[in-house]
C-alpha cells in the first residue's frame, strides 16, 4: 500500500507541475497579445471574472479558467492582508 501511494503521489506532483507550467505559458502568452489588468477590478470586475471562468469550462479550456480562479484567488488573499 505504501508504494501505490507514492507512485499517486508522484504521479499527483508531475500532473500539477505541468499544469501549473502551461498555465504560466498561456499567461505569458495573452500578456504579449496585449492583456493586462486581471489584478485591477476596475479593469475586469471579480462577476467578470466568474463569468469568464464558466464560459472557459463549458468550452473545456481548463488552462483559461483555472488562470483565472487564481486572479479570484489573488485577490482575496490580497483582501485579507490590506
């Protein structure tokens, strides 16, 4: 049993590593085609933001949504420190 865990384990770790390194590349990709302002909520609101997140994942762009789940994410943590 203390194998299969490990092999999960590693196997959980190289999933998240990779999906973590295209979500960086798309990121760095939209920032060249001109996209900012996902950390100004005057820019793209927080309901934006959700409204993109389901339409990112009715079209199974996973990348594009959990990129921005994490500006959500950001957000409020940057909330709770100010």
């Amino acid at each position: 049993m203390i194998k299969k865990e490990r092999i999960q384990e590693k196997e959980l770790s190289k999933a998240f590593s990779d999906f973590e390194t295209a979500m960086k590349a798309r990121l760095i990709q939209k920032e060249k085609e001109g996209y900012c302002g996902w950390n100004d909520k005057k820019k793209v609101s927080n309901n934006n933001l959700l409204f993109r997140i389901l339409n990112a994942l009715e079209e199974r762009k996973y990348v594009d949504a959990a990129n921005m789940c994490m500006m959500l994410h950001y957000r409020n943590a940057c909330q709770k420190v100010e």
